[in-house]
C-alpha cells in the first residue's frame, strides 16, 4: 500500500528546517558509552480520596491522555479467609460473581461487558478479592452499572455453580499436565504447611471442589463483600468529583457489615533443607523452586530487600540468571522474588532446567544463593541494581493499569499514598552492608525447601549425588507421594 | 498478527508474555473513542536505507527506541530452521565497542530493559528507559547494527544455542500441545512453502547452524537498508535526528533483499492426524487456509473468529463449554502475517468425552453461520471490543505492542506507520453479510488440518473423518 502524500510532503518540509547537525561516521567515539544527562526527575499522579457514608474508601487519579478508565475494587475476601476445610472457595466465589447478577444471566453479563469493550473480571489473591474493570470513557456509567450488580448482586444460581464446579474440576485435573503450576503448589504446600493461608491451592483439591455449593458461597459472600472491607480505585479519564457521583450512585447502597476479621497465622518452623521431588516422567525440563519463608509486605527491610532481589535474581542482568543461563545455558531464565503480603510470603528461586543439568543447575544455584551472604555486593554492581530499580520506576505510571497497580498494593496493604514520593530517596540510600544483612537475615540456605518438578528416573541420581539434602518425594499436592 | 507464534527473547515473566500476546493478538478503537486515532510522528531515511520514524508522546519521562529488521523464520533456509530466531540471541551477546554482557548491565544501570522477538516475517528489538538513556540506547543499536561479527564467536553461538533450545522445551516440548502447531504448519503448508516450519525450528537444525551462517545472514539482512527504526517517547526529533546521524550514519547500505514469492497453498482434501502427548484431555485443532494480513477478508475473519470464540457469549462457547459441557475450552482466530494467513479453532474436551463429540458441534455452529450469519448485535459486540483494545493500545508508548511497535508493524505491513485508525475503520466496516459469506468460503466450503492431540494411548479418542463431518 500506498503513504499518503501529504504527509510525506509536510514531513520534508519541517525536516528541511533542521540543522545539519550528523558528524561524519569517523569521529564517532565508540571506545566507550556515552555520558549520560541527569535523569528525569519521577512525577508520580496526583491521588484524591472520599470515604463514603457506608465505608466505602475510594481513590481517584486522574490520567486524561487516552479516553479509557480502569476500576479496581478490592474487598477483603481473599483466599487467606477460605475455610480449613473448603480451600478454594474465594475464588470461587469471586469468579461466580460473574455468573449471574441482578437481572442478568452468566452469558447475558458476558454480552453487555463485551458489548461496551468492557473488560470485567473477578478473582481473589491472596490477601483480597477483585473485581476490576476496564472500559473506554464513554461507555463508563453502564459499564459501572454492570460492576455494581456483579458485586453488590449476584444470585449464584445452583445451575452455574454446578457449572463452574464441573469445569474446574476438569481444570484441576489439567494441572497434571503443567510442570510449572505444579511446583508453584507443591512448594506453598511444601513450605507453609497445608494449614497455613499461604499453603493451600488457592484453586482448590479435587476433594475441596467437589464440596462446593451454594450455602457455603452464600455464606462467604455475605460475610466478607462489604463496603467496610473494601477499597476503590479509579484511574483514567475522570475527576474526583465525576467518580464520587458515579460510585455514590451504584455502590452507596450497599450496607455495611461486620466481617471477620482477616486470620493470623504462625509460621511453622523451617524443616532442614530437603530435596522434595515430584515425579513428571517424560519431562524434558526440571522445574526448579528453591525457598522458604520470607517476609511480609509491612517489612522495614523492604528496600534493602528490592535491592537484594534485584541483584539476586530480578533483572536480566541478575546473579542468577546471569549464571545458569548467560554462563552455563542450562536454562532459558532464572529468577528470584520475595512475595510479601500480608503475612510473610515467600522468597522463591526459580528456573525451567534442561533435564540433563538438573544436578549442575542445583549446584549454581546454591552458589550464588550461598554467595549473596557470604561476600559484601561491590559497588558498581549495587549501584547498577538501584539505577535499574529508581529510573524504571517512571514507565510503572505510565498507563492506567501500570498506575492502578502501583496505587492497589498502597491500599491493599494499608501504606501512605503518598508512598512513591520517598519511593526513590529510599532506594538510593540502602548500602553495601544492608544488603548483605538482609541477605543473611532472610535466606537461610540450611533450611531451604528444594523442590524439583521432574523425570525421577533421569535426575534422581543426580539429586542424591548433591548431598544437598535428604530426598522426599512428594505429590503435585507437596503431598508425601505414595 | 503473528502473535500466536512470536518467539521472546526471553526474560518476560509469564505475565509479561500473556499481555503481550494479548496486545498483539486482538487489533488496536474509534466510536468508543471521541476523536479519531492519531499518532503522529515524522520520518527521515538515512543516505544508507535506514529509516526512521520519530514520535512524541512527552506525559511520561521515558523513550523507546524499536528496531525491525525485515527478516523472519520465513528466510531461513531449508536445514537451518530456528535460526533467525537464533540470531535475534546473538544479537545481545556483545559488539566490537560493547563486550559481551555488556549491552544489559549497561541498560540496566541507566534504568533501561529490552527485549526481542522473533515472528515468520520480522525481527524486533526494543529498549525502554528514562528519556535520559536515548544516546546510550542509539550507541548499543548501532554497534550491533554495524560491529556485530568481529564478537560473534563459535563458543557464543553455543552458548546461545544451548539457551534457546531451552526456550523450545520450556515453551514447547514441556507444555502440554506445545507441539501442535508446528504439527498444524508442516500440514498446511507444502514443504517449500517458507510458513511451513515453526519460528523455534528444530533441535537438529538448532545443532546444524555454524558461525558461517551467523557472517552469512548478518551481511544479507542485518543491514541499515533492510531495518526500520521508531523513538519514541519524551523525546523531540530536533534531539533525535543528530544522534541517529551520528551513531548510523557511517554504517554501510546492504544489498537489496529479493524474495522468490511462496507456492500457491492449496488443500485439495481434508487432512487427518492425530498426535499422541503427555495430556489429560485431547484437544482437536481444526486449521483453514486464508489470506495473509490487511488483504480484503482479513479483518472480516477476525471478526468471524471472535463471533466464534471470543468470550462467554461467543457461540462455541455458548455451546461446547455452558451448554452442552462437553469442552473446558474453545478458541477460534484469523492468524495473518506478511505473506500468509491460516484460521484456525481449537477445543479441548472434558473428561469422558471425545474429539468427534467436539467436532460435530464446531461443524453445526460453522455450518450455521454460513447459511444464517450473526446477528447484527453479535458483529457490534465484537466490533466494540475490537475497538477498546485499540484504545487500550494507545496507553503505552515501548514494549511488546505499544505504539512504537505498532507504528513498525503498520509500516512493514502496509507502508503507512500511523495506519491506527484506518486498521480500525477495516473492522468498523464489517457487516454480517460479510461474516457469513467468510464463514461459508473459507471454512464450510474449504478443506482443513485436522489435527487432534490425545493422551498417549488413546487414539480412540481422536476426531475422525466422516465420523463427525
């Protein structure tokens, strides 16, 4: 096809305009980078707040580039509240909200989201239950009208909960086929204990599934989705004002209640570390978590530990990847997180390892998780580690739901809002020394659960040779194996 | 897009790569929107070839700089499948200037990421920073663009090759189905047809590519003339264009790249297969050839494959999953690239069910298209989604699908960069006239791959000829 011409033409005439200014190809100096001007000093949005009557907290940030709007509820109807006996059951809940809602059948709430190029969607994390929206401008109040009846509405009729029910059955039953989400369950379980909130399958056992039904959604429902217990975030093309009127109007209504409060939980106490295996024969890869415990989001060492995790195994440019795949190859990526949430969530090393050099990958990692403590971070490496972690933080603002991202984790976790204004100060001041620290406070490679998602007949050998630990052999649950 | 096939780098968190495939894969809107889509920029093309595409967007301190250079699996040659994709590896493992590790810890320590991808028809490089890193960013392209191969050594290429085979069996040979489309593609396409391989290639051919190969296909393809070049951001083209000049300027023009045009695909029968894998559930993928991206019917198809699968509404949906619960899940899709295009619908049964039950239903809903249409209120549905992701798409300025790579892929496609909202306007036009008459030439009335993928030992399960059909 074809430019325009007219643009073509207007685009030579403003460039006729400029200097001159290429220097002949020779004179470039290649020898070294070039020296960089100051970095852009962050401009983080501007939150405005309102509480309504009935509790509702809402914040508002105002982003008028693109004409689209992206809510975020977040209610206090996680999967730390799922029932000993029922895990599973706040996903659940958050997804049936869907399935019909005021006046509205499943498909029929389906229809008009899709209709006003709303995107709806419903789920539970760990420490809260969402129920977002994202919608251009125009079509935000019946979008907002669909929201409200999906949340404060739904009818949870026996024939969609029968419905969900049998298809994630069939959902779990898949999970045998993915090594990836299988390590990610079995580890939780592994390292929390099935009794902890953090170590049960947030989407339930084939057991907790089958138990579903209306009575205890119901009852999960009405105890934990209050206006009390919840948080509304707005970003986009709105004002204060407009976004107040809009939600007072749909969501006002919705009455108050007391909800349990959300549970605590002890710890258990960190086994020596072990080797747990979980049988996948034919695996071309071995799915690698090492970890335990680590911290919760209200952490004073929060920084220090960014900057840790960083250097550890958040970057490309990270120890651990760094090593098992720039160095070795044995991988396509390795990498490292501290999940922290309400309680201590935790911290996980991760890599897909061909199977071959699952023995030799172990051994790398060990190193480097070994290495963080034992040696001091130089300079230039954690100087590297900051700049990545300051000088990024501009792009996390730049798109309503990067915004609504960085603004939920302020309200999920009860921080200032005003926290990214000291966001960067924070960052710059933590040292060599803290580093090192935390590195020792909080990896303890004595008591780390090994957990390795692979062909047993090809690894286990390799495994015992580590002497890294005794080797338990475990089901996709963390389970002992039969 | 080519979405369905594009090949990362690395690095991106599954989170990553799920937002990037699902920007690339749905098409960026206007009745939602007041205005009409704009995104303005200004060009200028070096005396070497190498074109550039500047784009102000000044609400977020940040610049990008997008590279596409215009090659692809498609101009591997017959035993070097994977390769370009290969290459795209080298491309990050240092230059004459930069030692090799170099080009990351450099990005990183001014606050930048990158990444690349590699589709049948392209090579894309990014990188994202604070607006204060655009010279470091134009210093590291250009020293890959012109001093790759004096870096380039056999222990590298090794080395990479070690990393990628590993992207094949975690993204491939370790996922369940992961190996269905390469499957579909060698039954779709005849054998000199460059569609006929998947973007990863083949471990043999992975162990076959040599340092000879690397020197051959930089010279070819690697080149000024053969890239195009978009920063954008908080960036002005008063501050770009020196620094292009002079970090691009002396390198040298390659040779103009001829391509000899693909054989004529054609399905002169429906073609059967069944692939055995370490699965639960079979899966039955049925594929249909079409046209290639923006041809005439191509959003038409999009369309069509949304009325289909798209959502909870859609009609298989409706069907295989609510209804009749027989499935645990349906998609259906146009995947259209540069020269070719195929449609394709995929199932997966729920336990204690088979291929043929899932066939039939996907047959009944095709077969009821074509002679009835949807529904004026399907095609608008589908249209106004069509259009919040164009929408959504104008947020972000970098990265996998954000509007310096749109303005690359509009301008490869179509040689119009700001193309935004006459893509949309393509499927604004739409009627369900059109919906019906695509569904009957191109699905009811044309043959396909039928490729089912059972759980080892259990052929039985697999969709049959005649069985359904």
């Amino acid at each position: 096809m074809i430019a325009p011409r007219s643009r073509l033409l207007v685009t030579a005439a403003l460039l006729a305009a400029l200097p001159s200014a290429a220097l002949p190809a020779q004179e470039v100096d290649r020898s070294h980078p070039p020296t960089l001007p100051p970095p852009p000093t962050l401009r983080v949005p501007a939150v405005e707040t309102a509480t309504l009557p009935n509790g509702l907290e809402l914040a508002v940030i105002e982003m008028h580039k693109v004409p689209v709007v992206d809510v975020t509820l977040l209610v206090g109807a996680g999967t730390v509240s799922d029932p000993d006996d029922l895990p599973g059951l706040a996903t659940f809940t958050a997804n049936m909200l869907q399935q019909g809602a005021g006046s509205r059948g499943a498909l029929d709430i389906a229809d008009e989201a899709a209709y006003l190029g709303a995107s709806l969607n419903t789920g539970a994390g760990f420490d809260a239950a969402t129920a977002s929206l994202h919608v251009p401008k125009r079509r935000l109040g019946p979008a907002l009208d669909l929201l409200a009846d999906v949340v404060l509405r739904p009818t949870f009729p026996d024939t969609e909960i029968a419905r969900q029910r049998d298809l994630r059955r069939a959902q779990i039953l898949q999970q045998r086929d993915q090594p990836v989400a299988m390590a990610n369950v079995a580890f939780a379980a592994i390292v929390f204990g099935a009794t902890h909130p953090y170590g049960r399958p947030a989407s339930g056992t084939e057991t907790s599934t089958a138990a579903l039904n209306r009575d205890r959604v119901l009852q999960f429902y009405q105890a934990y989705y209050r206006p009390n217990t919840t948080r509304m975030l707005v970003v986009g093309d709105v004002t204060l004002n407009e976004a107040k009127r809009l939600v007072a109007a749909r969501f006002g209504g919705w009455a108050r209640g007391e909800a349990p409060p959300p549970p605590t939980a002890s710890a258990p106490a960190a086994a020596a570390r072990s080797i747990y295996l979980v049988d996948k024969p034919g695996a071309a890869q071995s799915v690698v978590r090492i970890g335990q415990i680590g911290v919760s989001r209200a952490t004073p060492d929060f920084f220090a530990l960014e900057v840790l995790n960083t250097i550890l195994g958040g970057s490309f440019t990270s120890r651990l990847n760094q090593n098992l795949r720039e160095t070795h190859g044995y991988t396509y990526g390795a990498n490292s997180q501290f999940a922290m949430r309400r309680l201590a969530g935790p911290f996980v090393a991760s890599a897909s390892i061909v199977t071959a050099k699952t023995d030799s990958a172990l051994i790398e990692f060990m190193r480097e998780l070994r290495r963080i403590r034992d040696e001091a971070v130089p300079q230039a490496e954690l100087a590297k580690a900051k700049a990545y972690i300051s000088l990024g933080l501009p792009a996390e603002f730049e798109t309503t739901q990067g915004a609504a991202r960085q603004f939920s984790n302020l309200l999920l976790y009860d921080l200032p809002l005003d926290y990214y204004g000291t966001y960067i100060p924070r960052i710059n001041a933590v040292t060599a020394a803290d580093v090192q620290r935390v590195a020792r406070q909080y990896l303890d490679p004595d008591h780390f659960a090994i957990v390795v998602v692979g062909d047993r007949s090809k690894i286990e050998a390799g495994l015992q040779a580590l002497h890294e630990g005794p080797i338990a052999y475990r089901d996709m649950w963390g389970q002992i194996a039969p | 897009m080519k979405a369905a096939v594009t090949v990362w780098r690395s690095g991106a968190t599954a989170a990553g790569i799920a937002l990037a495939v699902l920007l690339l894969a749905a098409v960026p809107p206007t009745r939602l929107a007041a205005q009409a889509l704009r995104v303005p920029y200004q060009t200028f093309t070096l005396p070497n070839g190498l074109k550039v595409i500047v784009h102000e967007d000044h609400s977020v301190p940040i610049v990008t700089v997008n590279t596409w250079y215009h090659v692809g699996s498609s101009d591997e040659r017959p035993g070097r499948t994977g390769f370009a994709h290969l290459f795209e590896h080298l491309m990050f493992m240092g230059s004459e200037h930069v030692p090799t590790g170099q080009f990351d810890q450099l990005l990183e320590a001014a606050g930048g990421d990158n990444n690349g991808s590699t589709t049948e028809d392209r090579t894309n490089y990014w990188e994202n920073g604070p607006s204060s890193s655009l010279e470091l960013m134009l210093y590291l392209d250009s020293d890959r663009m012109g001093f790759l191969l004096p870096e380039i050594t056999p222990p590298k290429v090794d080395l990479q090759r070690g990393v990628v085979q590993n992207e094949r069996r975690q993204s491939y040979e370790n996922q369940p189905y992961g190996l269905a489309q390469e499957n579909i593609l060698q039954r779709l396409y005849p054998a000199d047809h460059t569609y006929h391989w998947p973007v990863i290639g083949s471990m043999v051919d992975l162990n076959a590519a040599s340092i000879e190969d690397v020197q051959q296909f930089s010279r070819t393809y690697y080149t000024p003339s053969n890239a195009t070049m978009v920063v954008a951001g908080d960036v002005t083209l008063r501050q770009v264009r020196p620094l292009v000049e002079r970090y691009f300027g002396g390198l040298a023009r390659g040779p103009a790249v001829t391509r000899t045009p693909p054989p004529a695909v054609s399905l002169p029968a429906d073609v059967y297969a069944t692939l055995e894998d370490r699965v639960q559930l079979p899966r039955v993928y049925d594929t249909w050839h079409t046209v290639k991206g923006f041809a005439p019917d191509d959003a038409g198809l999009e369309v069509l494959g949304d009325i289909l699968a798209e959502g909870k509404a859609s009609r298989l949906y409706k069907r295989l999953v609510y209804e009749l619960q027989i499935a645990t899940q349906v998609a259906a899709f146009q995947d259209a690239g540069r020269i070719d295009g195929k449609f394709e619908i995929f199932a997966t049964a729920r336990p204690g069910h088979d291929l043929n039950e899932l066939a039939r239903v996907i047959d009944e809903e095709v077969r009821s298209l074509a002679e009835s249409g949807p529904t004026p209120r399907e095609v608008e549905r589908v249209q106004n989604s069509i259009e919040a992701g164009f929408l959504g798409r104008m947020e972000r300025v970098g990265s996998f699908g954000g509007k310096a790579d749109q303005l690359n892929y509009y301008d490869y496609l179509v040689g119009t960069p700001d193309y935004f909202q006459r893509d949309l306007d393509r499927f604004r036009r739409v009627r369900p006239a059109d919906v019906q008459r695509l569904a009957r030439d191109y699905l009811l009335r044309a043959h396909r791959v039928v490729l089912s993928v059972v759980p080892a030992g259990h052929t039985e399960l697999a969709a049959t000829e005649g069985a359904s059909r």
